[in-house]
C-alpha cells in the first residue's frame, strides 16, 4: 500500500490486494439452488449418494431476510451460541439447527437473476432436508440397481405450490445419464464455506437487535414458504 493513497480506514489497496476472508453474513446461499413454487427444472448431480455431507446448520433473520446459514459450533466441538440463543425464550431471528445433506449439482434450465443476470448450466449447491433425503436415496438406488450412480444422473425436478414444500423440489425423475466430457465443469464444488466458522457467529451475534427491539415469539421465526418448518431434525 503507498502512503500516498494509503487512508488509516483502508485495509489495502490495488486488484492484487488481499481480498480474502470475511465472505459477509450470506456465506454459500447465493451459490444454493432453490426452485420458485409450482415450477420445473432439470439438473445433473455431480454427487454421488454415499459423497452427501452432512451437517448441522441454523438460519438467522438479518435485516428481516431469512436465508443467511452458519454453520452449527457444536460441529467442531464448541459450545454453539447460535444453538443456545435459539433454544431461549428471545431468540431473535435464530432459528434451531437443523440437519442438511449437501450435494453440487449443474442448473441446466436457464434462467435470469433479479439484477438481469443470465445464467444456465452453472454449479449449485443442493441442500436437501430429511424429507427430500428419503426420496433421493431411493432415486440413488434405483441407479445403482440399474448399475449406474447418482452421479452424473439428469432428473427433471418439480416443486408444488405447496406452501412446505422442499425449495429444492420435490419430484425427482429420471432422465438419463451424463458424459460428464460433455459439461462445462463437472468437479465439485468447494464445500469449505459450510464449515462453522466461530470469528463469523461471534460477530453475528453482537449485530443482532436486542431481543426487546425484535420482539420474542419463538414462533416469529419460521418464513412462510420456506422448507425450515416441515422437516427440521430434532435433536
Ligand atoms: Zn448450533
């Protein structure tokens, strides 16, 4: 950094500068699929059934948006403040963990983002819940039946209008599979932004409203047509 451009709020400067670390509150949610109500899909998983990771995770509403996701402590061994906070009579805006299988896979539909964007055939990750988890194991051993893998497998994916259901879909059929020569990236992708991270819960924390200012209904917390509320593992 040169002193003559250099102010004592700046923490570096120049496209070569150091831009790693605080990813913001909204971790990997950009990067999830989620499907609207009442519409249909197609993807390619790039996961195989045994490869899902599993974790724990608790969604906090910042700023009135649901849809920021951190990792639960208790994952490397700590006590979870995210965990204790939800389970309290104030929880604000934090909800209980809950358990998700996380998988990537290609988006094939095309399709515009809300800032005019165009994407198709992009990588996501695919975070499904207990429920939707039952149905994609039976998918998985269909295809091992049939002497083939979930990996590199196309479904056509469909999400009712149902208020509960699962925002990754909910109707998985198969369509055949994949060359994976043929995409334009078949590798997985970085699953680390998942990983529980104590610096980012503990700055988390000193930013939310005072449990006065947010009101204390636990019942607050859950959005509406969301998947949080149906099939959330109790612990
Ligand atoms: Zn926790």
């Amino acid at each position: 950094m040169s002193e003559e451009t250099k102010a004592p709020w700046m923490l570096d400067e120049g496209l070569d500068g150091d831009m790693s670390g605080d990813a913001g509150f909204r971790g990997n949610s950009m990067t999830r699929f989620r499907m609207k109500k009442a519409s249909d899909t197609s993807i390619i998983f790039l996961t195989d059934g045994p490869k899902f990771r599993i974790l724990w995770e608790h969604e906090v509403k910042i700023a009135g948006f649901y849809g920021n996701f951190f990792g639960c402590l208790q994952m490397l061994g700590l006590p979870c403040p995210l965990c204790q906070l939800a389970l309290s009579e104030a929880p604000r805006g934090v909800g209980k963990r809950y358990k998700i299988c996380v998988a990537t896979i290609v988006h094939l539909t095309e399709y515009t983002d809300k800032k005019g964007a165009v994407h198709k055939n992009e990588r996501r990750f695919f975070c499904a819940k207990a429920a939707t988890v039952e149905i994609l194991n039976r998918k998985y051993r269909s295809r091992v039946e049939a002497g083939q893998t979930l990996k590199y497998a196309m479904y056509k994916v469909a999400r009712t209008s149902n208020e509960k259901g699962a925002a990754v879909g909910e109707d998985f059929e198969f369509v055949k599979m994949i060359d994976p020569a043929a995409l334009p990236d078949a590798t997985e992708l970085d699953y680390s932004t998942f990983a529980p991270n104590p610096a980012l819960v503990k700055t988390l924390i000193g930013s939310l409203p005072s449990a006065e200012s947010f009101g204390s209904k636990p019942d607050d917390f859950h959005p509406p047509g969301t998947d949080s509320t149906d099939d959330s593992v109790k612990y």
